[in-house]
C-alpha cells in the first residue's frame, strides 16, 4: 500500500515530468528558429533577461548571437532584430511578412484584439488605419487649423510657466497637460481647463501605466502573463488604469453621439460614429462601439505619451547642455524674434533647432524595444524557418544608436543630424517611431507638436536648474517598453 505521502509525491513527479516533456517537445519544436541562449522549461530566458533591465539584456545578447537571435518569454518564442539593415528589412524591406502586431499582454488583457493599435487581425487593422488616416487628416494631421490649436496650447502653456513666477517646478505635468488637450481636440472636438480634474485623472492613468508596463514589474508581467495576473504587485494597477481609460473614453463617446451633428463632424469620434451608422447593417463591418472606444484610447493614449515624454527629456538635455540652449535661443531671436508665434513653415529656416529636436527623439530612444510584430505567415528569414504568428523585437534602440549611421551614437549631439554647411541632414536611420505600414498614425502631428511647443517654451523663457549642468543625469529612470527620464526640477525665467 502506498501511503497519501507516496502518492502525492508520485503525482507531483509524473506531473513534473509531463509538463518538461511538453515543455522539451514545444522548444524543440522550434528548432529552425534563429539561435539564442538555451531556456529553460516553463521559465523561458528568464534567467539571462529577468535582471530589471530587458533592453539592456537583449542588446547584450546580441553581443554574442548576432543581429538576429531568439528568446523564450516563459514558453513564446520571441525574434529580436537589431541594427538598421535587419530593421529595415522588418519594417520596410520585407514588411507584409511581419506586418501583424505582436503580443502586450499588458494592454492586450484590456484591448483583446480590438481598435487599431493592438490588433493583430489583418482586415481590422486595414479598415481602421485607412479610415483614422483620413480622420485624423480632417481633424489633425496636415490642417492648419491644428497648427492654430498647437499655437494656441503653447501660449496656453507659457501662461501656465509664467504663473509659476520663477520658482522651481517639475514640468513634466505641464507638457503632459498640453499634449492631452491637442489629442483631446482631435478625439473629441474640444479642450480642458488645464485645472480640470478629469483631464488630470487621464494623465495620471496614461503616465502611470506606460511606466509600470516599462518597469521590473511589467517586464516579468511580459514573460508570465498567465501566473503573474493571480499575483499582488504594481503590475495590476496597469490593468485598474487601463479600464479606467476605457471607461472614460467610453463615456466621452457617447456624449459625442447625443450631440452629433451628422453634417458637421468635429472630431474623430463623430467621424467614427457617422461612420458606424452607415454601416450598421452589415454584421461583419469593424465599425462598432468596441473598435471605436479601442481605437480612440490608443492613438490618445500614443499621442499623450509620445509628445510629453519627448518634450519632458528635452528641456532637461537643454538644461544638460548650455552652449546647445544658446544657440537655439540665437537661431529663434533671428528667424521668429518674439513678438510672434512660431509657425511650422519656419523649421525650414532653423536648422539647428530642427537638428536638436531630431537629436532629442534619437537620443531618447522612447520605445527602445520598438512594438512587437508578428509574422503573418510561415516565412523564411535569413536561413531560418519562422511559423506565422511568431513574436518579432525590432529593437528600435540599436537603429538610433547604430554607429554605423550616427557618427555620435551614445552622446547628446545636434551634429548626429547636421551636414558641413550646418543644414539638417537627412538620415533613414531615423525612426524614433518605427517605419513603414504600420509606423506611428500621428507621427507628422507629434513633429509638429514638438517643434512649435518647444520653440514657444524657449522663445519666452531661459531655463535654469537648480544643479549645475554637470551634475543633472539624463540616463533613464525606467527603461522597458519606454524610456522615462528622473524627475528633476527647473526655473522658468522670462526673456
């Protein structure tokens, strides 16, 4: 007879040994894959990434397999590709075969596969995009009216700065503030009072939940989705964040729809409402409630992020380099002056402050890992056999710091983008937002935003730290799925 003990140990041991043999057969399954470091059963590579730093981790990897090399996230088998020419064969080159979006589990709990952002559903994510490009051209991207809107947040903004007279503030919620009501105007129609309590609500929920998916506790989330949900940790706040945000724009929706005027749009969610009711005979249309919540909250949720995030860092490299300040200060006294607002036809006038803002998108690196993809079929890549739906990390860090593209990849330098003449030099190793079909929707509109915000900011004050510039650090806080730069404090002082 066997005792209850020598049972239970007998069936922990058999289960023990079924899940390493399915775990053995799964990983040898995928032999044909690129090589990379051996994982483990059930914990992947979490021994050689699980260090609180996977983009570091990765690019150490990269060291030693080469360009194109594979890791195990717990059981799922992920591609990583670094440097430009592998990248640009991902994003452009060979596209179409690496055109699906790849797996989040942090937001996909939420989105599960609707709107535009996150879907990996090919026909979906065809109708939304070209449907929100054309949106987005009629209510954002392109129109001078939204240059009117950005120039009108940034005095909006520089009053903000102004009301602070000189003392010392953390300026990250300012941007964030700016940011959210150009995004607010082109989803909604409309603006918030910078004091509003709502539009402060949806900041706090989108800041904070892109920088716990890119934390130590997001990343292990990443690897062990199935496990980690059960368990206590910052992690779930991503999920009570990103519901909150869904609510919200759920609610936003159907305020749009009692008051929409069918032959007066003014934003995107009335296009998208206009457009699901000419549709709403047809069963198998994508233009219903849940793709118009989803699809409003990711490109709010990218267009917030982006823009303040960029800017945040960049007064901050401005403060870290003077002399870069000074000239910047030289260029917009001689080609704007200060009695009027900057214009975005003025860039083609201001190369070094075009070059320093093209330097601070680089230099940031602000989604070092880029946004995974995945193969839409059973391809052939470089020699190895890669199964449709396979997860693919185009690390967009390794692009934007190739020294094979950027004469200074690992320093602040406006140069990384000037030629001999001091024109701004153009470089297709500029992707700060990824490339090709499925790039950044609101990419030209995040341009726009950062050049005339930021022109507006130093065309009315000087900045002043409360550290001497050598002692300001400007390595990134949390590095993950972003790079957020250290809280630091600055003095706005009027010209």
């Amino acid at each position: 007879m066997f005792s209850s003990e020598d049972v239970t140990l007998l069936l922990t041991a058999a289960l023990s040994c079924l899940v390493l043999y399915i775990s053995l057969r799964h990983f040898w399954g995928k032999r044909n894959l690129p090589p990379g470091p051996t994982p483990l059963p059930i914990l992947g590579n979490f021994l050689q990434l699980g260090k609180g730093d996977l983009v570091k981790s990765l690019l150490k990897l990269s060291e030693k397999y080469g360009e194109v090399f594979t890791i195990y996230l717990g059981s799922r088998p992920v591609i990583v590709v670094t440097g430009y020419k592998a990248v640009r064969e991902v994003y452009v080159d060979r596209g179409e075969d690496f055109l699906a979006r790849g797996d989040i589990p942090s937001f996909d709990f939420h989105y599960k596969n609707y709107g535009i952002a996150f879907t990996s559903h090919m026909g979906r994510w065809r109708e939304l995009r070209r449907f929100s490009l054309s949106a987005m051209r009629d209510f954002g991207m392109g129109k001078r009216n939204t240059e009117d809107q950005i120039q009108e947040e940034a005095e909006c903004l520089v009053e903000e700065f102004k009301k602070t007279k000189e003392s010392l503030v953390e300026p990250r919620h300012y941007l964030s503030k700016a940011a959210c009501n150009i995004i607010f105007s082109i989803m909604f129609g409309h603006r918030q009072d910078y004091e509003d309590a709502e539009l402060l609500n949806v900041i706090s929920w989108v800041n904070t939940a892109f920088a716990i998916v890119s934390s130590g506790w997001g990343q292990v989330y990443e690897m062990f989705p199935s496990v980690m949900q059960f368990i206590p940790g910052r992690h779930q706040k991503i999920f009570e964040y990103v519901k909150n945000l869904l609510q919200f724009v759920e609610e936003r929706a159907k305020m749009n729809k009692k008051a929409l005027d069918v032959n007066n749009p003014q934003s995107y969610v009335d296009a998208f409402l206009i457009k699901m009711e000419k549709e709403r005979t047809d069963p198998k249309s994508e233009f219903h409630f849940t793709n118009l919540v989803n699809s409003t909250l990711q490109i709010f949720f990218a267009g917030v992020e982006t823009t303040s995030t960029t800017l945040n860092y960049a007064l901050l490299l401005l403060m870290k380099y003077p002399d870069v300040l000074a000239k910047v200060h030289k260029e917009i006294d001689k080609v704007i002056g200060r009695d009027r607002s900057p214009k975005i036809q003025d860039r083609n006038q201001m190369p070094f402050t075009d070059a320093v803002i093209h330097e601070t998108q680089r230099f940031v690196d602000l989604l070092p890992m880029g946004v995974p993809r995945k193969t839409t079929k059973d391809i052939t890549y470089r020699g190895y056999s890669i199964p449709k739906n396979t997860n693919v990390l185009p690390m967009l860090t390794s692009v934007l710091k190739d020294p094979s593209c950027f004469p200074y990849p690992d320093e602040f330098n406006p140069k990384n983008f000037l030629d001999e003449n001091g024109e701004l030099k153009k470089n297709e190793a500029f992707i700060p937002l990824a490339a090709g079909k499925r790039n950044c929707l609101g990419e030209s509109l995040a341009r726009m935003e950062l050049f005339i915000i930021l022109v507006t900011i130093l065309q009315n004050f000087n900045l002043k730290s409360p550290v001497p510039p050598e002692d300001l650090d400007i390595t990134p806080d949390i590095t993950g799925l972003g790079n957020f730069p250290k809280l630091y404090q600055v003095s706005f002082i009027p010209r």
